[in-house]
C-alpha cells in the first residue's frame, strides 16, 4: 500500500512537472518575431557622445541619437538615425562641424561613411553640402566623387567630386559646373 502511494506520488509529480513545462514553453508571437528582426551580433547604444582624441589632445566629438556597433565579419559602427560631429583644433576650439542622416565608421579602415543630406561647415562662413561623403580620420581630410555644392559668404561653386581638409582651408573640386562670384554693387561708390 505504501509503494502504491509512493508510485501514485511519482506519477502525479511527474504529470505536474510535464504539464508546468507544456504551459511555461509559450511564447508570444510578436516577442519571437521582434527577437528575429533585431540584427545578430549587434550592440545598440541610445543617446551617444563619444569623443575622439589623438596623443592626447581631443580632436572631434560625436552625437547621435543611435549607435548599432557591428563586430562580425568588418567591424564597424553605425548612426542610422542622424549624427552631429564637432571637430576640434589644437586649442581645442570648434573648427568645422559635420550633420549628416546616416553615418557609418569602418574600424579597420579609420574611415567615416557619411550619406544623405551631408552638411559640414568651418566657423569662417564655409558650408559644404552633399549626398554622400567620406572621411579619412588619419589625414583628416573630407572626399566624395559625387556632386557638391561648397557656399562661401561671397561664393557658391556647384561641382562634382571634392577633397577637403578637415577645417576647408584647402579645397579641390575636380569637376566645376558652375560657380557664382557675388560682387557688390560698386556704382554708388563716390557720389
């Protein structure tokens, strides 16, 4: 009587444990489907600033509303809701700053994809605009092959492929399309 209760015990354990397992392996759909839409081997980062120094001295800092950071295969970084990069000089005064819809940085290459609606501007009135540009962190030079347009107080020149330093002292269009000089109105000069 006593081994039959015992095995009763065992058997009702056991069909209590099965059934805990049958009911607790659920899982809602919509958490299974979010769970395979997220990118494999991604790491998400919400509010950035980052900053970037060489020997010693800071040289640009990064916002971003989101950072996905990528290390399979080519490791690389990316700002797919919009960046804003202020570029610092030797004093660590802001030199150019940079907005830009989508960036992505390659680690091995210390390089910076920059697309959609790229604007980068230096504090002396120069403003570049493009759909797509790159930049090289170790020259600390901007370059695309794709239409730009470069806005000077006095100036705009419409061209196609640029290389820039970091702080526009030193541009290179290689194609001009057009380019617009505004001169003031000198007639009134001497009366």
């Amino acid at each position: 009587m006593i081994s039959r209760t015992i095995k009763l015990h065992k058997i009702l354990a056991a069909m209590l444990l099965g059934c805990f397992f049958v009911l607790s392996c659920e899982n809602d759909m919509a958490e299974v489907q979010n769970l395979s839409q997220k990118s494999i081997g991604a790491e998400e980062g919400k509010d950035i600033e980052s900053y970037l120094s060489q020997e010693g001295k800071v040289k640009a800092k990064l916002t971003a509303p989101l950072m996905l950071r990528y290390q399979r295969d080519s490791p690389r970084v990316e700002f797919p809701k919009t960046l804003r990069v202020d570029f610092y000089n030797d004093s660590t005064k802001v030199e150019s700053k940079l907005f830009a819809k989508y960036g992505r940085y390659m680690e091995n290459e210390n390089k910076v994809f920059l697309r959609d609606s790229v604007i980068v501007f230096n504090m002396t009135g120069d403003t570049l605009l493009s759909n797509e540009l790159y930049w090289d962190q170790l020259k600390a030079k901007f370059y695309t092959d794709k239409n730009v347009i470069i806005r000077k107080p006095d100036q705009k020149v419409y061209g196609t492929g640029l290389e820039a330093d970091q702080d526009f002292k030193n541009i290179t269009i290689r194609k001009v399309h057009d380019s617009y000089l505004d001169i003031p109105d000198s007639s009134f000069i001497g009366e």
